[in-house]
C-alpha cells in the first residue's frame, strides 16, 4: 500500500470501516450505559464524557455522504442520481414503516393514521410535524440530497472552488443560524459539514498527503477541539440551542478521520476481522441506526415482555439493547438486499420475456 495518498483515497478506502464506526458511536451515545463500575475515578469520568461527544457519529456520517454524493453526481446523471439514491434509501425507510406500525400493535400503541403513514413515506412527516414519524436524521439527509445536484453545479462550474466552499459555507452557516433555539438546527448546522465533504471530494484527490499536510490536519483537529472545550466548559447551557454541540465538528469531523484513517491503516493487517466486522456495521448503518432507536423507545416493553430479560438489569440490559440492535440492524440489511435482488432478478425475467 502506499505510504502517502490523496484525503479522497484514504477516506473512501477505509469508508465502510468508517461508517461503521460512527454508527456504533451514535447506538452508544443514544443509550444509557453508566460507567460506575469503573473503580479509578479518573477513567470513569473521562469515559463518561467521552461519551457525550458520540452525536459526532452524525457528522461523520455528513461529511463522508457528502463526499459519495459529489462521486455519485460526477458519474451519473441528475435522473440517474435521484434514482440511486431512492432506491437505496426507500425500502429501508418503507420496510422501517411497516415495522414500527408491527411494534405498535404489539405494545397497543395508538394506531398510524392514514396521514402520519402517508406523512412517513413521502418523507414530509416530520417537517409537518407529525407525530411517530421516525429518526430526524433520514428527512435531513433526503433533503440535502435534493440540494445537491444544485451544490455540485455551483462547485464544479466556479472559477475558484476554495473560494465558493467558503461562501456555501458562510451561507449554510447564516441558515442554520435561523433555526437557534429549535430542534432542527441539530440537522441544519450540519450542513457545512456535508458541503465540506463534497468540497473534499472536489479538490482532494490529486493531493498527496505529505508530512505537512498531516501537521495541517493535527492542526485542524486541535484547534476544533479546543473550540469545543471552550464551548463546552463556558457555553454549556447554549450548547444545544445555538449548535455549539455541532459547529466545531466542521474542522474536528475531516481531520479526525484523516488521522482515524492514518490509524487504520498502520493496524489493518493485525485487525483486519475487526476491520471486517465495522465495514459490515457500516453498509448497514441506517438499518441499525432505526432498529436502535426503535429498541430504545419500547425498552420498558421489551424487558417487561419477555421473562428471559428479567434477570438483566441496569448496564446489562442496556449493553442487550445495543447488541440486538447491531444484530437486527445487520439482518434488516440482509433481508432489504436480498428482497431488492430478488425484485431486480424478476423485473429482468419480465423484460426478456
């Protein structure tokens, strides 16, 4: 393997393992592990505010979507693209549908009404307010895809990329800005983050990264995380409200994951099944990322139900959550894959025939 290669090469080499990572960071983050059966106090409280931070799974997720996203748009056509794209994420999204109206009926939840299911699959639900609608994260990520094309066309066709990344940012930072003290400025203000990993993909691949670009990227995630820290320690109450939680993440996410990838290859022969084992969490983030969220909401019912569970308590039930939420993820994965090539396999038939 090559000792130096371009920010693009590295990113999309590891990109899987990467994904994977984020979403087992985003299925801790959201659970409620505690950590007082760490008897040394120092680690025990740095493990509990490490945790805290998990939510940048998101934003890894973010620049690394954007990134596929300009590859997607450099290869295909607007039409081509939107079909790429809605057939990757809807039976995921419709097949998540059918599940939760399943659970629901299992724990004698208030029925879907036609509206709210109609609201959940034409991905407007949310923005209409609409209660059960599922993770925030699909509608924010459906709509930026729509303003992609848009993004990528703006990028591509102008005479200094570096300068209009640097405008759509200040844009994208000014609309978020809208959204202070609102619960959607949490996928707002990930939008520089989304236009920074397509900028990356734009104008990083013929960089080689040397010795100084990695003192540059140490930099960046230095200087992000005392930006953080900052805002963490003297800010804490404005943190969620005015999207100090997020906004450092647009230097921290990008370099983070250069120097993650830096990691990951040095180790990847000697950890190549772990390797391996979050490439798979990866392809199948999305799937864990709703199993995870449904687990959690319905956890009382789960441990309630079924007597087997009863005996675990605390972390333990909890570590269980996460464990099945991984697993179930992964098998919704399979079962969406392997209903799209049985769909594709029959499609084909039908037009030979």
């Amino acid at each position: 393997m090559k000792t130096n290669q371009s920010p693009y090469a590295l990113l999309s080499r590891y990109r899987s393992v990467l994904m994977g990572i984020a979403i087992l960071l985003i299925v801790w983050y959201h659970s409620a592990f505690q950590f007082d059966f760490v008897a040394f106090y120092p680690l025990r409280i740095s493990l509990a505010f490490f945790k805290q931070f998990g939510y940048c799974g998101v934003d890894i997720f973010m620049f690394l979507s954007g990134m596929g996203i300009w590859s997607s748009l450099e290869n295909n056509s607007i039409s081509q693209f939107a079909g790429n794209r809605f057939r990757k994420i809807l039976p995921i999204w419709w097949g998540y549908l059918l599940i939760r109206i399943a659970a629901g009926v299992l724990v004698c939840d208030p029925p879907y009404t036609f509206l709210e299911i109609l609201g959940f699959s034409t991905f407007t639900g949310f923005w209409l307010d609409m209660a059960g609608q599922g993770n925030w994260f699909v509608y924010v990520i459906v709509l930026f895809y729509l303003l992609s094309p848009t993004l990528h066309s703006i990028l591509k066709n102008s005479r200094s990329k570096t300068g209009m990344f640097l405008l759509l940012l200040g844009i994208s930072f000014l609309i978020s800005l809208s959204f202070v003290y609102r619960f959607e400025l949490a996928g707002y203000s990930r939008l520089p983050i989304y236009i920074n990993g397509m900028y990356t993909a734009a104008v990083m691949k013929e960089v080689t990264m040397k010795k100084k670009h990695w003192l540059i990227t140490a930099g960046f995630f230095v200087t992000g995380t005392v930006i953080l820290l900052l805002c963490y320690c003297y800010f804490r109450s404005y943190l969620f409200d005015l999207g100090l939680w997020w906004y450092p993440f647009i230097l921290i996410t990008p370099s983070m994951l250069l120097l993650l990838c830096a990691i990951l290859r040095v180790l990847e022969k000697p950890l190549k099944f772990l390797y391996l084992l979050f490439g798979k969490c990866g392809q199948a983030s999305l799937e864990i990322l709703l199993i995870s969220d449904l687990l959690y909401q319905n956890s009382r019912h789960i441990f309630s139900e079924f007597s087997f569970l009863k005996p675990l308590s605390g972390n333990l039930q909890i570590l269980f959550l996460m464990l099945a939420a991984v697993l179930l993820g992964l098998f919704f994965h399979l079962l969406i894959e392997l209903l799209k090539k049985t769909v594709s396999r029959h499609l084909l038939r039908l037009g030979k025939s």
